[in-house]
C-alpha cells in the first residue's frame, strides 16, 4: 500500500509539470524479499537470459499506474529492456506465494477483455503466463488510453516487490502478429506530451531518506534539474530495442573489449552484463590483478581493491564519448556486513546490458521520434563504500 506522502508527491508533480507538457511521477525505490525468493546460485556465467534481468540483490524502482476504469493503482517497473506490459490477476495463487500483493479483477465494466489466447514470458529468474488481454492503462496526470498485455495467472520463481511490468519497447499484439504503439507514443498521439520521449532520474536510498533528491520518471522530455550537463545522443541500431553500439570497454584503465557490439540500455536492471568471453576477461582482471575474492552471490568484502570502468560509444556527431563508472556506484553493501558488485557474466544477446548502476550517474532520455539514447551527468554523488573497521559498527 502506498503511504500517504507518496500520493500526495504524485499529484504534486503530475501538476507543477502538466502545463509543460511534461509528466512528472515520482520512482519508489522496493525492496525484494529474498525470503521468498532464493539466489540462482553457480557460475559467474550465467545461462538462460531472455527478457528481463532482474537481480535478486538489488533495489528496483516502482512507479504508479492506474488499470480500468476504476484506476486501480498498481506500482509497475517502467522496463525500457522489455516490450511486454502486465499486471497480475487477482485470483493468481502462485502471484501472492511469489509476495505480490496486489491483483486485477478484469470485468467488462472496467473496460477489460481477456482473450483465450495464452502467453508465457520467461526470464533470467523465472517466468510468468497468463492471457492476453485489453486493458484500459493510465498515469497520474493524463487520461486513459486502451492497452495491450497478459493478465497473469502464474508466476514461477519471479522475485517479489512488484505489481506488474511495462515495457517501454514497441510491443507486439499476439493475436495480429502486427506491432503496436506503447504507452509514451499513444500519449504523444493524443497530444497528452509534447514530445515522445521518456526518462528517468534514479537516486541513491540516501539522498532519499534525507529529503535531498526523489527518483522520477518524466514524459515527455527531461528534468533539467537532475542533471549538470547537456545529453549526449547516440543513435539505436534496432528498432525494437533501446540498444547503441559500443566501441570500448576499460577496466582499471586495462581495454578487455574494443571492437563494435551491442549494448542495451536498460533500466529495468541494475547489473551490467557481459558476454561470457568478455566476462571471462573482466572477472580475470579482477580476482587476479586486483585478488578480489568472489562469492557465489557476487559477494566481495567492501574494502577491496576496486577498478574504475569506462564504457566507450560514438554519438551522433561521430565522436567517441567516454563514460566513467567508479566503484562507489557499481559496488553497494548488502546484509551481514556484505558488499556487492554489480557486474556478472550470461549467455546470450546482446553483448552489453547496462543498467541502473550506469544510469545513477548517467541520466538516460529515450526519444522515440529521432531513435536515440541520450545520456547526461546527474547531480548523484554515490555514497562512499564503508571500509571494515567502518562496518563493524553497524
């Protein structure tokens, strides 16, 4: 259930911005429970990725959407790595075992159809199914619009601390085989945005707490607050996908890729992942150059001896612009005294998946019209990893 004060913020930002023709609402940062849902435990080369990637340590962030025309509020993941939209069903057994505390009642009345045709979505750390089915979908702060996606009814090992999904990749109608327009267009044609754009400003848990800094995500264009430069744009090389190319990869200034491959931008992840030989490459350079010590878990002890990364891409202009990540946003602590990095190897495509960890420090614009991705330095300042003498007072 959403706190009062989360509510209040809601309408307070939808409305200081609705004039703008931008859309601001605000991110809730959830936690999993990982009661509930076990580690995948094993190699650092994982298999099996199809769709999302969501890791079991992290944080995730959450924002409303209101389904039906009663606008029954659930708090979904705006996933720009996937192209799927659902919500679970009310009488999904399996979604309450999973921790997921709300479920959609689909009645005519409220403007909801559900077909007989069933699809199954599988992903890293589990899978959903359910019906595809016709909703009616909208945001604080604009009117609703008819929707497309699959009324769950059942989830296997899918972690908790959500209510849904809704991919910000053009998504496909399973009934037509045709493409289809997803939210931030359908809200752009209705003239709801100024233009079709979408991004997101994620802050640390810290600047939160305090009052400093609140997580959003905005419609329409970009909060100019959040950041201390202008956007870099770089053009996508699929069109179904938020993926650019990338030209290098620098671990403590020591290239382990240069060349020109896929990187998905995706916010629906906090990890970067990596392709196996690439993996090998980066996980080599930090148990043997660095003697890091790796758990099984992505596991390390917080005062190790940590690399900067750099992620290398050519932008619109043709020039090469480089991106830095230090250690205190890619490494974060967990419980028992426990550090974690956000970094693991998988099998699959595309080479790159670069998420929330990059996207903390880089504010990422997703423009749909001109099919770029743009990135521009936030006003985050992550909080400084904790040495051991340090933690022992916790």
């Amino acid at each position: 259930m959403l706190s009062k004060n989360f509510k209040i913020l809601v309408v307070l930002l939808a409305f200081l911005t609705i004039g703008q023709c931008l859309l601001t609402i605000p991110l809730k940062r959830g936690k999993i429970n990982k009661e509930l849902q076990p580690f995948i435990k094993g190699s650092i080369l994982r298999n099996g990725i199809n769709g999302k990637l969501i890791n079991l340590e992290d944080d995730i962030y959450l924002g409303q959407i209101q389904v039906g025309l009663s606008q029954d509020t659930f708090e979904v993941v705006f996933d720009t790595g996937s192209n799927f939209f659902w919500v679970p069903s009310k009488s999904c057994e399996t979604c309450i075992q999973s921790g997921m505390t709300k479920g959609y009642s689909c009645t005519q009345e409220d403007a909801c159809v559900s077909s007989e045709f069933v699809e199954r979505i599988y992903y890293a750390t589990g899978d959903i199914s359910g019906n595809v089915t016709n909703f009616v979908v909208s945001i604080p702060g604009t009117k609703p619009v008819d929707y497309f996606g699959i009324l769950v009814d059942f989830v296997q090992e899918l972690p908790s601390g959500l209510q849904g999904i809704i991919g910000l990749t053009p998504f496909y109608d399973f009934q037509t085989e045709t493409k289809k327009p997803n939210l931030i267009t359908l809200l752009y044609q209705q003239k709801q945005i100024e233009k079709p754009i979408v991004s997101f400003y994620q802050a640390f848990e810290v600047d939160e707490k305090s009052g400093k800094y609140q997580s959003a995500i905005t419609f329409g264009g970009y909060d100019e607050t959040k950041i201390v430069e202008k956007p870099n744009y770089f053009k996508t090389i699929k069109k179904d996908s938020w993926s650019i190319l990338i030209e290098e990869f620098v671990v403590g200034g020591v290239s382990i890729f240069k060349g020109k491959e896929e990187a998905l931008i995706d916010n629906g992840t906090t990890s970067f992942y990596i392709r196996p030989d690439i993996g090998g490459k980066f996980f080599d350079y930090i148990m043997g150059v660095r003697n890091i010590t790796l758990g099984d878990n992505y596991d390390v002890d917080c005062d190790a001896d940590f690399p900067n990364v750099s992620f290398t891409f050519l932008n619109n202009e043709n020039k090469l612009v480089t991106y830095e990540v230090e250690p205190d946003f890619y490494i974060t602590r967990g419980t028992n005294n426990t550090c974690y990095i956000y970094f693991e190897g998988y099998i699959g495509a595309p080479t790159f998946v670069i998420g929330n960890t990059f996207l903390r420090k880089y504010l990422p614009v997703f423009d749909y019209e001109k099919k770029t991705v743009g990135f521009a330095r936030t006003v985050n300042q992550a909080p400084k990893l904790p040495q051991k003498e340090q933690i022992q007072q916790y």
